[in-house]
DNA sequence: AATATGGTTTCGCAATGCGAAACGAAAGGG
DNA sequence: CCCTTTCGTTTCGCATTGCGAAACCATATT
C-alpha cells in the first residue's frame, strides 16, 4: 500500500447515518475501558436506547463491538484489532523498514519510530525499543501526536504544500506542550524551512520534557515524503551534541535507505 | 477490559443493512494491499457502484478507509489502527503480562505470545520477540489461529464448558495442517483432558512444521481462563525435553504470576 | 478532437431503520 | 417471598433514510 500525503475530508453533508453513528459509538466505547451499558452509552450518543440496541447488536455480530456477558457491558470489538493490525502490514514501506529500525535500535539503544501524517497529525504506525525493559517511552503504535512538537511531525510539515500546512495550523493551533514548544507561526515555519535545509528535524523537548527526538524523511518513488524515521531518548542520552556528532546521520541513513528500498532515486 | 469467554454471536436476523456492509467492504479492502477501486470494489461485494460509493465516502470521512488521491482506490483508513490499539490497552491483564513477557523471552530466547479466545479462534493479542533479527515467526498481532493445532488454542479449548468446544468443533471442524495435527475429536478432546490435568498444553509441530510451542492459562480473579501465554520456537531448540525440563515450567510459572497480578488467588 | 473508461452525483421511490413504548429479566428492598 | 425498580431487549407503524438506475463529469487513450 501507498502512504500518500493526508486526507482532506470533503465537506459533510450527504452522509450515511448509519456510519456516523458508528463512528461516534465506537469513538465513546474507546473512552470506557471498562465497558459502557447501552443506556449509559445512549445517553452519550444522545441517541434513544432502542436505537442504540439495534446498532451495538449488529456491531456485535460483526466482531467490531464485544458484550460482555456477565456485565452486559460493552467493549470494542476484535475485529478492529483485526482490521488495525492487517492495515498496518499493508503498509508497503514497513516491511522494509523495520530491519533498519531494530537495527538502528541496537546501535543507539534508543527507541525508534515510524510516523505518517494522517488527520492533520503524526500517527505513530511502528516502534522499535530495545528489550532492556528500563524506562519505556508512552509511545504507542495507533497513537497521535501533534505536528509542531515531535520531530517526527516537524518532517511530515516541513515536505507540505504551504496551504495544506496552513490549514492544518488553523485547525490544530500550535499548543504549548513545555516550555520549548513553538506556538509562533511565523517562527515555526522559519524552523520548518531549515528542517527542509538541514534534512533532518529536532525535537529538543518541545513535546516532553526530557525527550529528545531526531527525525528524517522517507519518501516514495516519486520523491515525495511519506513517512518519518525517529530517534527518540532521554535528553541525558541524546543530548544535542550526540545528535550533531552522529544520530542525525543515522536517522538520515537509515531513512534514506528505506527510500531506496521502496524504490526512491536519491 | 475484563475479556471473558467468547462472544457466541446470536442469529442474524435484525441486521443494521449498512453495518453488514460496511463490514463486509472493510474486509474486502483487508484483501487489497494495493488498494481497489469503487468498480472492482462493488463488483466484489455485488452492490451498484453508485451505493459503494457512498458508502465509501462516508466511510472515509470518519477515516474508516482511506482514498489514495493520486489512484483513487481506496485503503483501510488508519481510524482503524487507532481504534485497535486503543482495544489492545484495554486488556487489563495485557499490561502486566509484558514486563513477564519480556522477561520470559530474554529467558528463554524464543518467542512469546499473548492469546485470547475470540470468534472460536485463537487471537494473538501481543508477542514479544527477541531484538536479535534472526528468523522471526509468522505470528503478529490481529493474526487468528485453529484452537486445535496451537499450544494457545488448546489451553483456550480446555478450559471450555463441553457443550461450547462442541459448537465450535462443529463449525470449525479439526482441519490437517501438518502430519502431526489432531483431527479426530475423541483424540482431541482426551487430549484436552490431559491439558487440564498438567496445566499447560504442547504444540508438537501440529500446527506448522519445525514449529514447536508450550503454553500455560492467564485467570481472571474468578479463576475463568481469559487469556493464554506461550513459548514459541524452532523445533531444534524448543525440543521435547527442553519443553520437560524447564519451558513449561517457566511458561507456568509467568502465566500463574501474570494471573496473580490481575487478581487470581492461586 | 473523439471516445472510452471509471469515479461521482442526482433524484424519485419505497424499503429500511427509526424510536416511543411495551416487554422481560435481574437485582434490591420491604 | 413478592413487589418494585432498573435496565437490557423487542415490537411495530410511520416517514425518513438511503437505495440504485441512470446521468454526469473528469481523465486517459487513440
């Protein structure tokens, strides 16, 4: 499967019911860790419980919803870990990135990911970290980080049109996250531009503190950035010397070795 | 998330018409890594194209599926990767077991995995692989298994009331996988009978050759059997005697603790 | 340019699924 | 032990939703 660049949803309007329903009722069943009853979750749908019956029974049969039968409580279903999972292996870059990733881990002894842009945001698709269980990062495969603070976000805005990029800062804003973030505008495309210099991104903190993250491109066939490649460390390890000295021309390497592979002329 | 049993889907009857779609297209998707377009798509699942298409974009607006812009096809969509994972956190026992996992794999050298029962197969939830990229198994998360070829899917059948494992038997039936796969249900289910009296159950090459695993039952504070854990490895090293001697054992012992973590008073 | 191919949109009809209300099954309390 | 409450599930008549044939439109192709 081919990453490409992110997708804008046209305007609402002529949508089917049924599947925004869904949308909502799965979104609410993922805030309940510990189930919902169908009268809780009617109440937060804002849907009559009848209603909400009919579509949770079909969603159950389908696997995309679970009951639990002692409880009656519902949870999300496996199918969507199912589907989740399939899509993730479908993604034609991973295979053969992750190599370079575990390889890239044992080198560094740091924790490695893969990021694409999806929903005007860093979606974290694959992860590497080393097996000495010490301090893991809350990083998670499926998880979603903002553009402006994660070095890996700063990669995927930095290769965007400017009006795309545009739109997503007036959706998104730049939030303060500690007291590195950049919430200037101006000042964070200036940086994206040396991100498009350098080839390489830094987050030096502006997302966690005390994480620091070095991220590079990996693109397409066609030259066009698909994805992200990160270093990610306590700042202590990746400190910005070691980050000059040499994790940038690792991250760059390996990123760009994964362009190649995937058919990239560099 | 307590996961209990497995969910026996009623009859259908009642259905929601567009949730069978709209799972019936997502799973037709799932078998397109390259994408497929709204006519191939309707001709595979026999709707006019005009009705695929709206679904389709309703579907993706909530970003169920994905539309390539260059192509045009369309892709599993990435809300799918969120909501599964999402899934996978709220496994409450998932997150003691990994630190036991790891611990397990560093161990033992081979691969671990987490399963539970769902849709009458055995589902892996989790797996832990040593950094070491040598040869890796074919398992990944979201991948379902036949109970009655898998060291997990044995533990998961044992554990069944009669009358369920009878159900699923009937449905799925003992399909030969290897020279070694059980395929009569006398012999399975006496096979079962011994796996409860030791406690833990052995694939011997029953499900793929050169394959050998030993897997132990994960218990909720009820004593139910939730979940399986398992030790999974070339035959050459995952022998007979090493299973005797110490892998069953140390897989035993990290389901029994793993078990105890979430509240099972041994 | 003309044509073919395939994605997208329209629109009038009726099937689909909506949801108020009835039903039933547990759990709690007098 | 029965009565009451609570909450999941089922029913059913109505009208809204979404169905799908066909028109439309945008690319690619000759």
């Amino acid at each position: 499967m081919a990453v490409q660049g992110s997708n804008k949803n046209q305007k609402p309007g002529n949508l089917v019911q049924t599947i925004e329903r869904v949308s909502l009722i799965l979104d609410v069943l993922g805030r309940y860790s510990r189930g919902i009853s169908v009268g809780e979750l009617s109440e937060e749908v804002g849907l009559p419980k009848g209603s909400t019956h009919r579509l949770l029974s079909s969603l159950a049969y389908f696997n995309f919803v679970r009951q639990d039968k002692p409880t009656k409580k519902y949870h999300l279903g496996f199918k969507l870990l199912e589907l989740g999972s399939l899509l993730i292996t479908q993604i034609d870059f991973r295979n053969e990135a992750r190599p370079l990733m575990q390889e890239l881990a044992n080198k560094t002894g740091e924790t490695i990911h893969l990021v694409v842009l999806d929903q005007n945001e860093a979606l974290y698709i694959d992860k590497v970290a080393l097996n000495q269980s010490g301090l893991q990062m809350m990083s998670r495969v499926g998880l979603r980080m903002p553009i402006h603070c994660t070095s890996v976000g700063k990669i995927l805005a930095a290769y965007l049109p400017e009006e795309e990029l545009d739109l997503i800062i007036k959706e998104k804003k730049l939030p303060r996250l500690t007291a590195h973030t950049m919430t200037d505008v101006a000042l964070f495309k200036r940086h994206l531009k040396e991100v498009r210099v350098c080839g390489y991104a830094i987050d030096d903190e502006e997302n966690e503190n005390g994480i620091r993250c070095v991220a590079a491109p990996i693109r397409n066939s066609d030259g066009a950035v698909v994805a992200a490649l990160s270093i990610s460390g306590p700042s202590i390890r990746v400190s910005l010397k070691a980050i000059e000295d040499s994790l940038k021309d690792q991250v760059c390497a390996a990123a760009l070795h994964i362009s190649k592979k995937t058919g990239f002329i560099g």
